[in-house]
C-alpha cells in the first residue's frame, strides 16, 4: 500500500543524479588543459614531430600529472591511444 508520506521524485537531464558532487578532477584537467593550452580530455588528432610516428587519433589523456603549482614551462606528459609523449613533441593537433 501506498504510503500518504512519500516523497515526490523530480528528474532533470544531465550526467548524473541531482546533488551528486562535481568531479573534482574536471577543474584540474580544465586547469591543465588551460596552463598548456592544449585540449586535455577532447578528441582530438595530433602530429609529433617525429616522423616516423603516425598521425594518432582519439582522446589525449595525460600519462602522468604535472608537479603542483602548474607551471607550463615543466614537461607534460600525454597519452593517445596508448602512445606516450610529451608536449615538446607535438609538432601540430587539432580537435575532431
């Protein structure tokens, strides 16, 4: 039987329940992706500067998080598609 003291459920759209808590790592990846000024967590294609490495394709994730305080001038090292390099490599890129 129903109960006369039950709460009414509202949905929104959206990613997640209603009151979850933000991602805490959006704002450092946000703020990394800023400092570098390179798309961190976007699909995007990029060209190396090597040569002999292929165009490579799909979402560039970090291999290994920058020292704190952020500083643009330190190495930062990236993954796509599970081929690691740095930013120094990055010969050109653009988002897909």
């Amino acid at each position: 039987m129903p109960s006369e003291h039950q709460e009414s459920f509202f949905f929104e759209q959206g990613s997640g329940p209603v009151g979850a808590p933000p991602d805490p790592l959006s704002d450092f990846f946000g703020d990394v992706a800023k400092a570098w000024n390179l798309p961190v967590g976007e699909s995007v294609r990029v060209r190396l500067s090597d040569p002999a490495l292929p165009e490579l394709t799909g979402t560039l994730k970090l291999a290994r998080p920058p020292d704190l305080p952020l500083d643009p001038r330190q190495v930062l090292h990236l993954c796509l598609n599970g081929i690691e390099f740095t930013h120094r490599e990055i010969a050109a890129w653009n988002l897909i």
